[in-house]
C-alpha cells in the first residue's frame, strides 16, 4: 500500500497548481480566471485575514455583478470542493472564514516553490558556504524556476511587484551561474541553462552569446549558426537593432572554423554550390555582404569594370521610420521583390531594421535608377494598400584612397 505524502506542493512559477500524492489542479484541469484568482490571492497573502470586500473588490474591479457577496460565496464554495478532491484536508479547512473574512490554513504543511527558490537564491551568494556549494544553490534554484510567477494573472496591479522581483532574481542568478560556469568549463550546462532561459527571457543579449559562444566551444557550429540567425532576426524586428559586436565577432569565429582541412577540390566545389540556388538575386547576412563589398573594392581598379551601392529604405509617408509591427509586415515581401527583380550576379542584405543594402556589378548609373524603379513599381503593384513609401539612393562605388 503506497504512503502518502504529508506535502502539500504548491506552484507559483510558470502558473499555479496544487499537488498532494500525485492528484493535481491547475489551470488546465480548472479554467475559470475568477476561480485562480482568488487562489493565488489567499496564498500569496497567506499571512494575513483577508475581508470580503478585498476579495470582491479583487474578482469584480469594476464592479460589475450585482449580488458581489453573494458571487463570492459561490465561488468559494466551488474553490472549497476542488480542494477537498486533493484529499489532503477538507475544503473548509483549507481555506478558513472568520468574521467577514478569509485566510489560507497556515498551520497546513505546504511546499511553496517561491519559497524555495528564494531560498536557495539567497544560499547562493552567502560567502560562508565554498564556491560549489554556492553554484549547486544556484542550479538548483534555476531548475526550481519554470517560468515567471503566475504568468496568467502577471498584469494584475498585486501581482506585477512580485513578477518583476522573482524575474530579476532569475536574471540575476542565471548570469552568476553561467558565470562560475564558464570558469569550470562546463559547456554543456550553459547551453543548457541558456535555452531554458531564452524562452523566459528572449531579449537578453548575455544569453545567446554564452549560448552560440558554448555551441562554438563543443564545436557545434550549424547550431551556433543557427541561433546568431535566430537572434539577429528577432532583435531587428523587435527593437531595429544589429547584433553587439561582441556577437558579430562570435559569427565571424563560426565562419572561420567551420571548414575542416580538404585537398580534394571535387569535394570543395560541392561544399561551394548553394543548398537551393533559386531564381534572382543573392541574399546574405550583412556580415557577409561587408566582406563582398571589399573584394569589390580591391578589384575593381584591375577589372575597370563599375559597381554600383545602393540603399532601399522603407519610411512613413512623412519620411520617419515605420513602427516595427509595420516594418515586420513588409519587410519580408519586399525583400522577394528585391530577390525577383534584381540579377542572380546581384547581391543585398538588411541594413537597419527598415533598409536593404545592395551592390550591383556591371552596371551604370542609368540602368541601376531603371532597376530601383522597376523594384519599387513591382512593390506597389504587389501590394497597392501598402501605406509604406520606398525612398532610394544609389552611388558609384570608388576605392578608397591609399
């Protein structure tokens, strides 16, 4: 016959559930707001006796139901049965009433998670514990964390204080972590811990580059690759910015590396060709599109041939950058309209989060206004409603003096 746990576990990071020997609920198993919400309001503030007005105040703001101390009798009842189906106490027990007023049982044996990770958190940085001891808190801490507190009910004005500190915690042991880490040279765990922490916080430069930086070092480059990309599109489209320098330099490391010792040209040639050459011009990281650009430069005093730079911006209809919802929408479709009307010897990237760079080989100053007027007619033609103007330059490139 099994035991049965005298713990009963309560989550409150990534959303809220209540377990007790292996019977649970959460919001999947309950979906009423009104129903979680008063849970999570009776537990958070578990040291004190809450009224009933607090709680109507909290589950009708605005005042809306028209029998208030009525409505919450009835959802506490329904809050009550649901617990008693834990059968770890009575319902009534649990949640306990007093003159005009509601508290959660203190005296029952709960397991908080926040609790616990605060806990382990403050271990973490005590100086009297030895450095191993310290990261052990620390992981154990970031394994505690599934997610920020109560992301359901995160905009509620009790629950915003508590979001923002638990979240800056986890920001902050993440990095230590990460930190003491890379001194011991465990790779596989950063990149562990910064996937895990990417999807609670995606906008934190510090995590993919100790993410493609621990990729370069177990030398899994396509990956590394594959996760600059992933950033460099997500923090354009987010905020218009380009990758840090620190980032871009890791790129540049991937590119470099990533081609092991091959004497057989047959084989390289293969390596060379393009996975799915398509129709038009070519389209590459800026990064790349940089490096082209100075082989341009070197040649063409020996080929005598001219080259022109030209640069494709996307603005209001007063000349001011669109906002970045707008941007993500056309951006893309005016990159296939770069792609389709310029000439496979043709080569452009992104500029900026509302530009496209272009070098066109062979070509003149007349015939290169034709193209841009041909690429923006094509635009317009494909998406009239577009409330986007293009605005255009063009330059002859020159090498730089010596």
């Amino acid at each position: 016959m099994a035991v049965k746990e005298s713990k009963l576990y309560v989550n409150m990071l990534g959303g809220c559930s209540l377990t007790y020997n292996g019977k649970t609920i959460n919001d999947q198993t309950v979906r009423s707001k009104k129903f979680w919400l008063l849970i999570e309001y009776l537990i958070v503030f578990r040291n004190r006796d809450i009224s009933q007005s607090e709680l109507i105040d909290l589950i009708y703001p605005e005042g809306k139901s028209e029998n208030p101390g009525n409505a919450l009798k009835t959802l506490m009842h329904r809050i009550r049965n649901a617990l008693a189906e834990l059968e770890y106490f009575e319902g009534h027990e649990m949640i306990i009433q007093s003159r005009g007023t509601y508290a959660w049982n203190s005296n029952m044996d709960c397991v908080i998670d926040v609790e616990e990770f605060e806990e382990y958190c403050n271990k973490g940085k005590a100086p009297w514990i030895s450095e191993e001891e310290r990261l052990d808190c620390l992981l154990s801490a970031i394994d505690i964390y599934k997610g920020d507190f109560l992301h359901k009910s995160a905009l509620e004005p009790w629950a915003v204080q508590f979001n923002v500190y638990y979240h800056s915690l986890y920001g902050d042991i993440v990095h230590k972590a990460i930190d003491m880490l890379k001194q011991r040279g465990n790779n596989d765990k950063i990149i562990e811990i910064c996937r895990k922490a990417i999807i609670i916080d995606a906008f934190d430069e510090f995590l993919y580059y100790n993410l493609i930086r621990g990729l370069i070092s177990i030398n899994n480059l396509q990956a590394a690759l594959l996760e600059y990309r992933k950033m460099s599109t997500l923090f354009y489209r987010e905020f218009g910015i380009n990758p840090s320098k620190e980032i871009t330099a890791l790129y540049k490391e991937i590119i470099k590396t990533s081609k092991k010792v091959e004497t057989d040209l047959d084989v390289i040639s293969e390596n060379l060709e393009e996975d799915a050459p398509g129709r038009g011009a070519y389209y590459c990281e800026y990064e790349v599109f940089k490096d082209i650009y100075r082989l341009e430069i070197r040649t063409k005093p020996r080929t005598g041939e001219s080259v022109y730079l030209s640069l494709v911006t996307l603005t209001t209809t007063k000349g001011e950058v669109p906002s970045v919802k707008m941007l993500n929408s056309f951006m893309d479709k005016l990159n296939e309209c770069i792609k389709k009307t310029l000439r496979k010897g043709d080569i452009f990237a992104q500029y900026s989060v509302s530009q496209y760079i272009l070098l066109l080989p062979f070509t003149t100053y007349e015939n290169g206004e034709m193209v841009m007027t041909k690429i923006i007619k094509a635009f317009h033609r494909q998406y009239p409603y577009c409330p986007l103007t293009i605005v255009h330059s063009i330059k002859l490139l020159e090498e730089h003096p010596k």
